[in-house]
C-alpha cells in the first residue's frame, strides 16, 4: 500500500508516469499520445524517449505536446537504450509506476484503471503488472511466457486463439512477457537496475524481466485485453522479414544464458538456433544472408560481445506531399513499382464500394472495367464550363452491373468510343472501359457460357489497356465471392493473380432468413479462395467466420476505409458538445428487419422515459419504413422520431456530425461504414455486439455495446450514453479514429496485401 507522506498510514494515490520510446515515426507517436488522452484514469506524467529521430518528431512534439517530458538520445541506442533512459527519468521524477509501451503500441481507456486495481490485489513483491493486446487486424494476443530452460505458455491455454475472448479474467503469474503496456514498480526498478543498455535491441525485455525474477520479484498478467498494435505504418512487419534482427535475436539469447551461467538454457538455445539455420537453409526470402547473420550472432553471443554492433537500416523516407487535384498520384510507398490493379465491385454507386476504389488508387494504377448487361448510350460532351465529372465517376470501378442505368446514378457523363461489345469512356480519370455482359440465365448451361464470353471479353480489356498505355495488369480484386466468380478463370488464362475482399459472414454462417448455400456453391467458393493469391477479410471475426467454414485460403485482414475528404476538418469539431434540451440519436441503413430498427425503436421508447430529451432520427428506407412508422405510434413516440428517408452522402455525414449519439440494433453485421464515420467525426457510438463492432467501440473509448436483440439493454446503455455525452472529446476520437480507419492508413495496409499477392 502506498502511504501518505509522515508515515500517517493514509492511503494515497499512486503516480504513474508513461514511458514511450520512438524513433523516427512521428505520425504512430502522435496516435499514441491522443490515445492517453482518453484514459479513465490518466498519468500523472509522460516521458517520451526520442531515439534520436530524423523525422521532424522534436518538432512536432514541441508544437502539439508541450507538456511531454521529452528525453532526446544522441544517437539511436534502441529500444534497450530508450527503455533504460525513460525508466531512469521517470524515477528521478519520483513516480510509484512507470507504464513501459513503444510507439506503435497505444492504451485503452480503462487500461491504467484496471492495472492499477490488480497491482493493488496483487503480493507486495509484485514487480510488473500488464494484460493482452489486440493486434493490427484485431486478434486477441496473451503477454507472458513461463521460463523453465524453455519457453511454455502461461495462463488459461484455452483462450490464446486469435480473436478469442477470455473467459477467466483472474491474473496469473508469468516469468517473461514484452513491454506493450507494462506497469512497473519503481521501487523495483531501484533494486534491479535498468535494461541492459548494451542489448540494442530484442531480447532486452526477457533479460530485464529474467534478472527481476531472480531478485524476488513477481509478474502478473490479466488476462484482458488492454492495449493495441498499431502497426499501420509501422516498421516491424518490415524489420520481422529482414534478416538483420535476426542477428540481435541469436546474439542477445546466448549472451544471455552465457550471463546467467545456466549450461542447460544455453545448450537449449543453441540447439534452438540451430533448428532455425536449418530453416532458413530451407525456406524463406534472403537465405544465404540470413544463415550468415544467424551464425555471427552465434559467434559474438557465445563470445560475448554487446552494443550495436549491426547498424539495422534507416528508418523509410517521409512520403512526398499529396499532389494537387487533377495531379500525377504520387508513387508506392518503399520505392517499389507502383502497380496496376483491376478492381471487381458489386455496385458502383454504394459510397463504400468507392472508398474501397478509392483506397486502390492510392497505391496503385487503375484500369476501369465496368460489365454492364446494356452499354448506356454516348452522352454529349461536357458543355464549356462545366464541371468534369465528380470523383464518384473518375475513379476505377470494375463492376458486375445489374443494371444499365448505374454510371447514371454515378452523376458521370460517359461518353463512349469504340463499337462492339468493348468500348472506352474517355471522360474518366483512369482508362475505363464498359464490357457488354450476356445475360443469358434460361438454363445452368446457357448461363456458363454467358460467363465464359464475359471472361473472353475481360481477357480483351486487358490486352487493349496495355496496348492503349495503361500498361499490363498487374493484379485483380474482386469483391463478395458472386460478383468476384469472373476471376478464377480470367486469371487462368491470363495468368495476373487476384484476390478476393468479402465483406458478408450471413452466406457462410447460414444466417436466419437466407437460403442455406448449395454444395455447387459451396465448392465453387472453395475453389475460388483457395486459387486466390489472398482472401481479405473486413474485419477479424469475418475472418473467423471464414476459416470455421472451412474454406482453405490466404487470409488477411483490411478494415472497410473512410474518405476523410467527405468529413468536416478534425478543427472545425467542437472539442466537447454542451448539454443541451436535446439529445440527437442517429441511426442509419436500410430499413429491413436484419438492422433491428425495431429493437432500436422499443429501447429509444424505454429510455425516453427516463430522458424526454432523447430524439431519434432514422436515416435509409426499405420495405420496412411503413411498419416501422406504425410501431412509433404504438409506442407513444411517433413526435419524437424523424424519418428522414435516404439522403445523399454529404447530408448523411452532416447529420451524424450533428448528432450527440449514434446507434445501430443490427442483429448481424461485420465493420459497418456508418459507425465508422459516426466515430471520424467524433460522435460516440452504441452498438449490439455483433462483427467487428465490439473491438471497434472498446478501441474508441466512447459509446457501449450490447447484446443484439435486447431493448432493455439497450435502453440503459443509451440512457448512460446520453449522460456522458458531454464529456467525450470528440475531436480526440476523431483524430485517433481517422489515423486508423482513414483512406490513407487503409491503402497502405491495402498496399501491402497487393504486394504480398504480386510478389
């Protein structure tokens, strides 16, 4: 217990002081900082460990932090060197706990609440406090390993899957475990030392963490969790397939048990690092160079040799600016060839399906192919002094069109060249072209050879983008698993890999009110996924969904991406909406019973009774607006909902940005677009736990999730929302939000799947 000063007894409240450490990535630095301030509990201090960056961090954190204790390093000391030096400052600053995290590596909001309650029940001697971590794509991963001369899991074996939920939540004892969010005893600090600076790099946390628990002191891990990888941006993907690490990782694992004198954790390592020489010999990129590094680590650790000894590469080039409207897109990332990507689409005039063209063009070269049943007719030229078409128009889309009047809706003026079944619209920004698509669905048979032409057409497309410019195809995406059934054969015959983006778990999960999937279909989906060169799903438990099916495919994981050039500017947010006499609640889809609109309704009755200033606004229409309209009048509440029917894009974005809350009662969903602009413009959100939903609202900090189907539940979660509405920053959330989910962040994991695919 920590005591008041004079030795009183009176409990006071324990300091904790963060201790981030970065390098050379500014923009994942500022992510982590706003997200501490969302804390329930906040620090009393933080200290942020600048390992000698090049990048403009010093200035950035001078502009937008000022109160960050900033310790500048001369030179790059990694993160050995920037975790012993914000350790050392943050105990001469006198703080009872110093919470560890990289910056790439950011809290929850109830993250140092709960720490602190478990360091509070935990023995006396309790060195180290921390829980699990969500990662990039969302997946639950454990901290923590036991250390009997070999690494053993620790704590409940049964929750450790990727995605899994933890059902026990009692913290258990660990003797290892990696500094992402790690609460440590000052005191303990005194009496162990710092990390071994002359480490560099890996392995640092498994020494300190070693030598701590040789000392006496104990390390527990809640089994929660509490923090999440952003890795978006980060280099560690890149630095895990580098062989330079590797050299650290060998060196630093038999200098280490060399250190401690333990003949059989040595003979262990040894023998471990043998095995993975063996396969490298094998497998993987850069063989030769690895094999080298691996036995150079072997060498200097069993020798004993420290410090930085490898000079790791420099940190990737800050991209250049973002060119001018109408502009040259800049190139990929990393200086690789920008690719040419064909991109399949359902509907081209559903705003999501464009940011996810969008996203594309933003890492690659795009060639438009749009298969229609009936070309639309030439239009007229643009008059003078009009406006050329909108980015809804310009922008690559290659769709399984229903209907001939969908680049109608797109407000584009397509002007057609060419006769025949393939014809170019040289209005479009990137080379489009409209591919005439049989509708032949008499019989199975005629139906396949309607396919088979369609797919003799696109091979077509492909070979007259290259000769008129664009240049070769480099990749095809498609998206949801019927529209994407072109794309197994066109690549076979013309040999561009593809993959697939799926978007929907109701076919694979045999959601209730959908005909059950048939064998044929079944295995045409199977072959589909297994011959793509990767499966991309929107959010993990989609990707869960999918592999319970047993479909055999390359998944990934690359969340729906937001346009933030539709959203109101981050400065133009109110940091705080005021209570007001009003409580807007905004929800928004289409109007069919798998949204439960109806649930919405009977819970906003249930917790107006409590709250007269609670309105609804319902946004979307479908066959279920009538009933819907009928069961407000029912319920008493007819005067305080609006039912506004389908807007455009722009009005829907202003009403959410005008709304204190947003809801959504679906019954089944998996990233849904509308509270992820809900959340880009700083609106909390109230959700059921459906998809991807529940990581989304606990990543935010804001809003609540509840059970689908329970109004009651509902009610009271809308009721304390609305309460605490006041009180969200919502230009924090908008920010940390759009760094995240954001057309930018998304085309770069977008970018990488690409590659992974052509590579």
């Amino acid at each position: 217990m920590t005591t008041a000063p004079g030795g009183s007894g009176t409990p006071r409240r324990p300091t904790v002081a963060a201790v981030i450490v970065t390098r050379d990535r500014a923009d994942l630095l500022r992510h982590t900082l706003l997200a501490f301030r969302r804390l329930t509990r906040p620090v009393d201090a933080l200290v942020v460990v600048d390992n000698a960056s090049t990048d403009g961090t010093a200035a950035m954190l001078a502009e937008e932090f000022g109160q960050v204790e900033v310790v500048r390093l001369p030179e790059n000391e990694g993160p050995a060197g920037g975790y012993a030096a914000g350790m050392r400052r943050a105990v001469e600053l006198g703080h009872d706990w110093l919470w560890l995290f990289n910056d790439d590596d950011h809290p929850l909001p109830t993250a140092l609440e709960r720490l602190l309650d478990v360091a509070a029940g935990a023995p006396r001697r309790t060195a180290m406090v921390a829980g699990w971590t969500y990662d990039e794509e969302g997946a639950v991963r454990p901290n923590g390993l036991r250390w009997r001369h070999r690494q053993l899991p620790a704590g409940p074996r049964d929750t450790r899957g990727p995605g899994a939920v933890p059902t026990e939540q009692a913290p258990y004892p660990v003797d290892v475990l990696v500094f992402a969010g790690v609460l440590v005893r000052a005191e303990a600090v005194r009496e162990v030392g710092l990390p071994r600076r002359e480490y560099f790099m890996m392995c640092e946390e498994m020494e300190y963490c070693l030598r701590a628990r040789a000392a006496g002191w104990g390390i527990r891990v809640l089994p929660v969790p509490l923090t999440v990888a952003t890795h978006a941006g980060s280099t560690r993907r890149a630095e895990a397939r580098t062989p330079w690490r590797e050299y650290y990782q060998t060196r630093n694992q038999l200098l280490m048990s060399r250190e401690r004198g333990s003949w059989p954790e040595l003979w262990f390592w040894a023998v471990r690092q043998a095995k993975f020489v063996t396969a490298a010999a094998l497998t993987g990129p850069h063989r030769r160079r690895r094999i080298a590094l691996r036995l150079r680590g072997a060498r200097d650790g069993l020798r004993g040799i420290t410090g930085r000894t490898l000079e790791p590469p420099a940190a990737p080039p800050a991209p250049p600016p973002e060119p001018p409207p109408g502009g040259t897109a800049r190139p990929a990332g990393g200086g690789g060839r920008r690719l040419r990507v064909a991109m399949l689409v359902m509907y081209p005039d559903v705003p999501w399906q464009r940011d996810w063209c969008r996203a594309a063009a933003e890492v690659a070269d795009l060639v438009e192919i749009v298969p229609l049943t009936r070309l639309p007719p030439p239009a007229p030229a643009p008059a003078a002094g009009r406006p050329r078409p909108g980015p809804a128009g310009a922008l690559g889309l290659l769709g399984a069109v229903r209907w001939p009047g969908a680049l109608g809706r797109l407000g584009a003026a397509v002007r057609l060249t060419g006769g025949g079944p393939v014809r170019r619209d040289p209005t479009a920004e990137h080379p489009r072209y409209l591919v005439r698509r049989p509708h032949w669905r008499p019989s199975r048979l005629l139906g396949r050879l309607g396919d088979r032409l369609t797919v003799r057409r696109l091979e077509r497309v492909l070979a007259r983008a290259a000769a008129d410019g664009a240049g070769p195809v480099d990749l095809l995406h498609g998206h949801t698993r019927w529209a994407a059934a072109y794309l197994p054969e066109l690549s076979r015959r013309s040999g561009i890999p593809f993959v697939v983006t799926e978007h929907d778990a109701a076919w694979y999960d045999a959601h209730p009110g959908l005909p059950l999937p048939t064998p044929q279909s079944i295995d045409a989906t199977a072959r589909m996924f297994r011959r793509a060169a990767a499966v991309i799903a929107v959010c993990p438990p989609l990707r869960d969904v999918l592999q319970r099916s047993g479909l055999p495919a390359r998944y990934r994981v690359v969340p729906n991406p937001v346009d933030l050039a539709a959203l109101p500017p981050v400065t133009e947010l109110p940091r705080r909406r005021p209570a007001t006499g009003v409580v807007t609640v905004v929800s928004a889809g289409r109007m069919v019973p798998a949204k439960g609109f109806d649930v919405l309704l009977r819970a906003f009755a249930k917790a107006r009774t409590d709250d007269p200033r609670l309105r609804l606004r319902l946004i979307g229409d479908g066959r279920e607006r009538g009933a819907l309209q009928a069961l407000a009048g029912r319920l008493g509440v007819a005067e305080a909902v609006d039912f506004t029917g389908h807007l455009p894009r722009a009005e829907l974005l202003e009403n959410l940005a005008d709304a204190e809350l947003f809801a959504l009662a679906s019954h089944a969903e998996n990233l849904t677009v509308t509270v992820l602009e809900a959340l880009c413009c700083g609106v909390p959100a109230v959700t059921t736990a459906v998809g991807g939903l529940p990581a989304l609202v606990a990543e935010s900090g804001a809003g609540a999730v509840v059970p689908p189907g329970d109004p009651d539940a509902l009610a009271a979660a809308l009721r304390t929302a609305a309460a605490e509405a006041p009180l969200v920053d919502r230009r924090a959330l908008a920010t940390a939000t759009r760094a995240r989910y954001g057309l930018p962040a998304v085309a770069r994991r977008l970018e990488r799947v690409y590659r992974e695919a052509v590579d």
